[in-house]
C-alpha cells in the first residue's frame, strides 16, 4: 500500500512517498481504509526530532488522527462489522502505525463511531482534542456552575472543545488568543470573555476579571514556560491542567498558593497499551455530542492531501492556520 513515511528526522521535507506492506488483521483490531487524517502540534514534534521517546520506528508513518471504514475484522470484535465508518485517535506513535497510509491497522478500544452529520475531514479533526480536553475538564478537574475557567489558546485545537466543554458545565469561560480573527472564532464557540494575552498581562487581566482572587480552573494547552502565567493567573486551592510539561520550573509559587497541577498526555494508551477503552468510551459521548450540534469544530480554511503533509507542517508551523487541518488521502481518491 502507499504511505507517506519519513526516515529521519529534519524539516518538512524529510516526508516522502513509499511503498509498505499492508498490515494483517489481528485478534481485537479492525483494518480501516483510512478517508482522512488530520494536523496535532505533536506530529511536528516528532518529525523534527523532539521527542524522540514516542517516534516510531524508521520508516515512519505519523499522524494519530484518522476518520475512515473499516474492511476487514480480526477476532473479538463483535460490536463492528464491515462498512461501518469509525474515528479515532490511534497510531503514529511507538510500535502503532499512523493514519498517512491507505490502511490502518486499529486496536477497538482506540476507535468510536464516525458521526453521522458530519464527513470524513471534519470527523478526523476531532479524536485527539477532544479525547485531550474531554480527560482534562471531565476526568482530572470537577467544573461548578459559575465557576471561572480560563483557557489558553482558546483557538486552538484543544481549546475550541475545552471551552465548549467548560461551558455545557456551567462555567463562566476566558479565553487567551493572539489575534482578532481567533478571537471571532472562540467567540463564535461560545466563550464569555477574550483576554489578547500578547497586550494584556496575567496580573491585568487577573485583576479585571476576578478581582484579583484568580480564575478556579486553568486549562493550559500552551505549556512549557507558559504554565508559570497559568500559576500566577489560578487562584489559592486552584487546579491547572496542562498537556506540555516538558519544561524546567521553580514550583515555588505552586506551593505558596496550594495549586493542583494536572498533566494530561492522552498517548499514554497508545503507548503503553493501558486504560485504551477511556478512548472508546470518550469517542462515543464525543460522536454523540456532534451528532446532537453540540460541539464544533473550526477548520482551517487550506486542506491538504496526503502526499502533500510536508506542505501541510510549513502550513501548520506558520502560524497562519486558523483551525485545524484537514488531510484527505489521495491514494484512495476518498474525500
């Protein structure tokens, strides 16, 4: 089968096509003809040489995001049948194979049900955000009504479902973006307040919108050297989720206002082949919640086709995407 693979570490151009074997169907997998794939922050890391803990083996087939059908079912699988559409956050890294391929190999507890009201680049979009924003806001932090949650990057991927997720909870939601065009974009998801956090500064917009008492709930996508504004931002007894720990902090403001830090990283189960029916179970409150119209997502407004993902990361690393992207695979003329 045809895939797009890299074989070494590097830039945008280190992707390139390649002829693989297509993967047997084994006990508890599905095969899928893979329709669409999507763009995740962590997909560049990995091509560019980040993390390498998480890389799969040379040559490399990324991307964990997948929406397509499934052809073929190994054993113990009586819940799927052959033709049914699923989607999924399920390989591209450590020994599971990637979605930039015509077949995907696909463990039943990584996959749900492709919504119905929605097509296969939309539904691809989906499973890694909102698996990520779904652990965050359900599963490590509970959200009362009124209460006031502040999103970083509420534009982003895993901040346009956080929010929503925030607001069916009752919560009074904020949310940090970088520019007027992203801030019509959160707002058109339904968040209260727009904080431009490149004019504004913590202890401002601290002080504007909670009295300088601080926010009860942080959910920080950002990460890295921005969790330190999260932890001056949260208020005493607060919790801050994050999905980018990978930074070197003084936690002595964590402990001075008794903040509860919660790291979220939703490859565990792909990686370490733990807890994956969390995914399962998250897809299909997930697929039911777009099929009622209760949660969207912005698409970026370019879309890519498989063999063009080296175009599609210089699209992604620019800056200039305002959604998320959306990868169709060519190899199978499937849209």
């Amino acid at each position: 089968m045809n895939a797009m693979v890299i074989r070494k570490y590097g830039g945008p151009e280190v992707f390139e096509l390649a002829t693989v074997k297509q993967p047997a169907v084994k006990p508890g997998y599905v095969l899928v003809k893979v329709a669409a794939s999507s763009i995740n922050p962590i997909e560049t890391k990995i091509r560019s040489g980040l993390v390498p803990g998480i890389t799969p083996a040379f040559p490399a087939i990324l991307n964990a995001d997948f929406s397509g059908e499934i052809v073929a079912l190994g054993d113990n699988v009586p819940q799927w049948n052959i033709g049914d559409e699923v989607f999924g956050c399920a390989g591209g890294v450590g020994t599971l194979q990637g979605a930039l391929a015509e077949y995907m190999l696909v463990d039943v507890d990584l996959i749900g049900k492709k919504p119905k009201n929605i097509d296969h680049a939309t539904a691809a979009l989906f499973p890694l955000v909102s698996i990520t924003a779904w652990e965050a806001l359900r599963n490590k932090v509970h959200i009362n009504v009124g209460d006031k949650v502040l999103i970083h990057g509420a534009a982003g991927g895993v901040g346009q479902i956080a929010l929503q997720l925030a607001k069916q909870q009752g919560a009074l939601v904020y949310g940090t973006v970088r520019s007027e065009k992203q801030a019509a974009a959160a707002t058109e998801l339904g968040v209260d307040v727009v904080i431009f956090a490149e004019t504004e500064s913590v202890e401002e917009y601290v002080a504007n919108y909670t009295d300088g008492k601080g926010f009860d709930i942080v959910l920080d996508p950002v990460g890295g050297n921005n969790l330190i504004n999260s932890f001056k931002a949260v208020k005493y007894n607060g919790s801050v989720c994050t999905t980018n720990g990978r930074v070197t902090l003084d936690l002595s403001l964590m402990h001075a206002k008794a903040i509860s830090l919660h790291a979220v990283f939703i490859l565990i189960p792909l990686l370490h082949h733990i807890d994956r029916k969390r995914h399962s179970i998250i897809l299909k409150q997930i697929s039911d919640m777009i099929e009622k119209g209760q949660l969207h997502i912005n698409k970026a407004e370019r879309q890519f086709a498989f063999h063009e993902i080296g175009e599609a990361h210089r699209y992604l690393e620019s800056k200039k995407a305002l959604g998320k992207i959306s990868l169709i695979n060519s190899f199978t003329n499937q849209t």
